[in-house]
C-alpha cells in the first residue's frame, strides 16, 4: 500500500463543453475499524495499510477479548516514525465504546469486521449520521468436489478449508459438497485426516490446532455439533463430549448432512464441516447458493469448463478452483449477501478510502453566458 501511495491518482474527464473537468481521489478523514478477535493483527494491518495509503487517520477499536496485539501495533507505528494521532487503538466493549465511537463526529466512515448481528446494530447506528461503511461479515461456504478431482489433493485442502485456525475463520470451507458417486469415499478420507491432526496448546511445536478463543464461542460450537448429531447427521469424526482443561474440540466431520440442517445454516466458526450430497453440478449449485452468505467457496473438478461455470455461478465475494484460503493484499476480498459489502484489500480497498471530487475549470477565452445579470 506505501507503493500505490502516489499512484492511484483521478482522471481527466472529456466532456463535451469548453472545461477542464478532473477528478481528485480525497481521504474520508478519519475511518474507524472495528475488527474481531480471530487474526487480530492480520485484520489491523488488512485495514490500517490502505486506510493511512490514501491519507485518512485510523481510529482502530479491536475485540474487547484481543486488545493488546492492536495496541502493540499503534505502538510500533509510533516507534517507526507515523506521526501521533494518525494510527489510533481505542480498546473497550463495542456496545459502550465502539458505539460511541461511531456517534462522534470526527469518525467519516465505518469499516466493520465481525459478525452478521453486530454489522447490523454498526450499519444502523452509521446510518444515523449518514456514514459509509464497509462490512465484512461471516460465512458458510461450499467447497464443492467433483467426482472427477484430484481427490487426495481435495481431502487434503478440504481439512486446511475447515480445521486451520480451529475453524476460527470468515471463509472457512465449513459446507462439504460430495459428488454422490466419491461421497462415501472422499468423506471417510477426510474424517480418516480428521482424527490424525493434533489437537493441543498452541504453545507446543507438536500442536496442530489449538483451542478456542473464549467461553461462549467454545459453547457455541458444542451445542452445534450436539443439534446436528440430534437432527440426523453422522459424527464421522470429532466428538459431541466437552474437553477437559481447555476450549479444545476436535476436529470433527458430520456426514449425512441435509442443507436444511442447523449445522448447514448457522455459522458455526470452529473446526466443524458439514458433508452434503449431491448428484449433478445444477443440484450442487443449488445447494451452495440456498444459503443466506455468500463470502467464499471452492470447486473441486479436473473439467475446465465446468471450473469455470461453477466458479461464475456461486454466489461468493471469493472463489477458488482447486484450491481453497489462498489471499492476497492484492486481490480484492468481501462479501456477498448477508456476508456484507464492501471491499478489503486489492485496487478496491483504495475505492472504499477515498471519496471523489468533480473539479470543472473554464477554459473557454468568452465562456457562453449561462444565467443572470450585472
Ligand atoms: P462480533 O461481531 O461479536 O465483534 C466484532 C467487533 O464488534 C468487536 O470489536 C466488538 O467489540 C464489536 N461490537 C460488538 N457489539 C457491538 C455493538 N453493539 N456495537 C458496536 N460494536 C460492537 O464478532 P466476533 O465474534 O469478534 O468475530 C467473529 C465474526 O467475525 C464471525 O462472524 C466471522 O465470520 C467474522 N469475520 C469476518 C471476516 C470477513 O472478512 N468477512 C473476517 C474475520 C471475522
């Protein structure tokens, strides 16, 4: 973002009277950001970096459960030289301070990472004062394998989609669409995986996924896992008992899933995938877009056609084909639907940090006379 700095510049617009008519790329002025408490720092720096490239200040307000990674971060912009009041932490609860944060009149724009039900209360407090905003928000993407992929490959990717982070992840590939024909096969490689990844403190080189961040998100989780075994599906791997010493869950894998299902609708964010069946690619695009979100999702299939269809099908800000969590501060990053708008990261995220002014100079020696009298 240092680099575009002095590159993403207006235009000059040929307009058919006798001005000079140009655009200028202006900051917002002060843009608060209040971010979640998964990827603490990648989530500052996704945000801060572009917001400060176009000249804006950042009024940065973190989750109240991690605080301290985003302070250090205004601390060390501080340290390297970023003049005082430019990069800004304001710990506190969001109801109390981010809402207040929001009501004051220095902040001109609303960037908001969390979840669906906060986007909401932040989009209706901003609306209040006409402010813009930028919301990303969760999701419940499909990962949609074929029958004619590289099934090792997919197993493999499919436990990165689900289990890295402890599922702890916006675009985590927790909706496991299976051709009919591979369901079985491709769903026990997975489960088989699944019970091999070692689960434990993060603080051990061993460790492989680690425990969940807080108490009511590691409840969350168990009660989920609970009402998907309730509604039918099979625990292929993981286990429905609470862990001991720790929010530890393992990494689990429900099959025979219907899309009705809870655990197929509800966000879950935690190292929990959801296996659906399907028959045809019509069937399996149904099913990935009879959701409420839209952040994500992968197609798995060595047909390029159908690569193609698919991935322009998926309601889905972000699609892989054969692949699946590959970003890049490139490459523009956001929602669809209830998944929210707005854009982070790429050329985009300079579109959502700046506004544009309309400059017309007269260049005519006798501009026409337009209206009025001396
Ligand atoms: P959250 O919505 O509970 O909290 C996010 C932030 O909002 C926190 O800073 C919190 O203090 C603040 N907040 C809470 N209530 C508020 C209110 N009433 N008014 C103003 N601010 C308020 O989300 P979370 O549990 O911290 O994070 C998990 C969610 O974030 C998941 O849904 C996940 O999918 C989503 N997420 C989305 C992306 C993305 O880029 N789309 C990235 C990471 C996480």
């Amino acid at each position: 973002y240092g680099g575009w700095a002095d590159k993403f510049y207006g235009d000059v617009i040929p307009v058919p009277t006798s001005h000079l008519n140009y655009t200028r790329r202006e900051p917002a002025g002060t843009v608060l950001q209040i971010t979640p408490w998964n990827a603490p720092v990648f989530t500052c720096g996704w945000q801060v970096a572009p917001a400060i490239s176009m000249g804006n200040a950042v009024l940065l307000k973190p989750s109240e459960l991690t605080p301290f990674t985003s302070l250090v971060v205004g601390l060390l912009a501080e340290k390297a030289g970023a003049p005082k009041g430019l990069i800004n932490v304001l710990a506190g609860l969001g109801q109390t301070v981010a809402q207040a944060a929001i009501a004051h009149k220095v902040v001109k724009k609303v960037v908001f990472v969390g979840s669906p039900a906060t986007g909401v209360r932040i989009a209706e407090a901003a609306a209040k004062r006409v402010l813009p905003c930028v919301l990303e928000l969760g999701g419940k993407s499909a990962n949609i394998i074929f029958a004619d992929a590289d099934l090792k490959r997919a197993a493999l990717t499919a436990q990165a989609a689900i289990f890295a982070g402890a599922g702890q992840s916006c675009v985590a590939g927790s909706r496991l669409l299976v051709q009919r024909s591979i369901y079985d096969e491709f769903v026990s490689m997975v489960a088989t995986g699944a019970k091999k990844i070692k689960v434990g403190s993060p603080l051990d080189d061993a460790t492989e996924v680690g425990p969940i961040n807080n108490r009511m998100q590691y409840d969350h989780i168990m009660k989920m896992i609970a009402s998907g075994v309730q509604a039918g599906a099979t625990l292929a791997a993981g286990s429905a008992e609470r862990s001991a010493g720790g929010y530890f869950v393992a990494p689990t894998v429900l099959s025979n899933v219907t899309n009705q299902m809870d655990v197929a609708r509800t966000e879950i964010f935690g190292p929990v995938v959801a296996a659906i069946p399907f028959d045809t690619e019509e069937e399996a695009l149904t099913i990935a877009n009879d959701t409420e979100f839209g952040l994500a999702g992968a197609v798995w299939t060595n047909d390029v056609g159908r690569a193609h269809r698919v991935a322009g099908q998926v309601n889905a800000g972000t699609f892989w084909v054969n692949g699946y969590k590959t970003i890049n501060v490139a490459s523009p990053f956001g929602g669809y639907g209830l998944s929210g708008y707005g854009r982070s990261s790429g050329v985009e995220a300079l579109y959502e940090y700046t506004q544009t002014k309309s400059i017309w100079v007269e260049t005519a020696r006798e501009p026409a006379a337009t209206f009025g009298y001396l």
